[in-house]
C-alpha cells in the first residue's frame, strides 16, 4: 500500500469513526430517556423510515424530482454568473453601473422573493427553478468576479507584448487564471441551490424533498423530516465530490 491510499484508508477510517460515534451518542441518549422520541427519533427508527420510504418509491421519486430542479437552477445561475461575471471583472465602466445593483439585491434572502415569484411565475416550475437560480447566482457571480480581477499582471503583460488577439487573451490567458475562483463558486452557488430547494418547494408545491419534509413537519414525523435532511445533505455531498472531481480534471496546474 502506497503513502497516498494509505492516508486516504485513514481520512476514510477517521470519517467512519466520527460518524460511529455520533450514532453511538445519540442511541445512548435514546435509549436512556434524555431525548425525547417525538421531537429526536432514535437511529433505528430513522433507519426504518428510510426503508420504507425507499421502498414506497416516495423518497426517490422526491429526491429525482429535487435534483431536476436544482440542476436546472444551477446550470442557469452558473451560465449568467459565469459570463456575466467575466463581463464585468473585464469592464470598468460595467462594474460601475452595476456594482450598486448587485450589492442591493445580493443580501435579499430567496425566500423574502416567495410572495413576487408567485405573483410572476404563477405556482408552476417556473418560480421554483427562478428561487433556486437566486440561491446560487450571486455567489458565483461574485467570485468570477474576483477571479477575472485577481489575474496575474505578469500574464496581462506577457499577452500585451506579444499582441495576442483580444478573445485568445481571454480564452487563454484570463479565464485560466480565474479558474480557481470560478470553480469556488461554482461549488459553493451548487451548495447554496441546496439550501434554497426547500423555500422553493413551499411555493404551492406537492412533490420534491422540500415538500417531504414541511409536510412531514406539519403531522409531526419528525423521522421523515431527518431523512430529508439527510437526503439533501447526502446528495448535495456527492454532487459538490463530482464537481471538486471535474476541477481536478480540469486545473491539473493547479
């Protein structure tokens, strides 16, 4: 065994044991009384509720629907935000006229945007997919800001003395140097579509993990609610691992 599958046998060990122990805690806890099964269900009655759930085809058939969703939120925020972004670290005078909007509407949380996304968008998809783009947009935005501006001046003269035409400067130069900053965002905005899919599923909606767990919330199942906590944190995990995965992939200099 190599120096690197060991250590990553024991980063894998570590996370095992964490989570043992966690378990570990909250059985002992349940099991002499200091948690109360309403409000904190045990670890075998969320495991069951996950079963049946599976089994039921309920909690699939939500998870599916969510990850539509937030994939279409996603893919549209980082689109503007990307482009948009490179327009605007390139362009003075852009950053100007549109600094101030940013900064105003930047700190509004997408849920204060429930009762005019429904006044725009009426109770379809539509107002949902807009939320979940909100949720994602200005933190990539703002970070393919930074990266654009944050390019080494070195790279900027090397370009300039060689006369290098105006887009493979961008292509070749800018964009790679902001890479690191784009994928950055483009993690954290994924992060922030996650967070953003329960709000977006209160607008007048039936299915997805939001509604799972507001209408579990609702009849007090309490257990339902955790394995859609659980789902969202488990499948936002394994989708922020494919994307650190494609950064790899992509800034082998990096």
């Amino acid at each position: 065994m190599n120096k690197t599958t060991a250590k990553k046998a024991g980063y894998a060990a570590e996370y095992i044991v964490l989570v043992a122990a966690i378990i570990g805690v909250w059985i002992v806890m349940g099991s002499t009384g200091k948690l109360n099964p309403v409000i904190m269900p045990s670890p075998s009655k969320v495991g069951g509720t996950i079963i049946s759930l599976i089994q039921s085809g309920e909690l699939l058939e939500n998870l599916g629907i969510s990850v539509v969703r937030v994939l279409q939120g996603y893919l549209l925020a980082s689109i503007l935000g990307i482009v948009l972004g490179i327009l605007i670290g390139l362009s003075n005078h852009l950053d100007r006229l549109t600094g101030l909007l940013i900064q105003l509407i930047k700190p509004i949380p997408p849920i204060a945007w429930i009762p005019l996304v429904i006044l725009w968008f009426g109770i379809g998809e539509g107002g949902k997919i807009f939320l979940i783009f909100l949720g994602g947009f200005f933190t990539i935005l703002i970070n393919v800001i930074d990266g654009i501006r944050q390019t080494d001046i070195k790279l900027i003269e090397v370009s300039t003395s060689m006369e290098t035409p105006f887009f493979k400067h961008i292509f070749m130069m800018v964009i790679p140097s902001a890479a690191p900053n784009i994928f950055t965002g483009l993690r954290i905005g994924l992060s922030s579509c996650w967070m953003c899919v329960v709000a977006a599923e209160l607008v007048s909606s039936t299915t997805g993990l939001g509604y799972l767990i507001m209408n579990a919330r609702q009849f007090g199942k309490t257990d339902i609610v955790i394995v859609g906590m659980l789902t969202i944190g488990i499948t936002g995990k394994i989708m922020d691992s494919l994307l650190k995965l494609a950064e790899k992939l992509v800034i082998r200099w990096n």
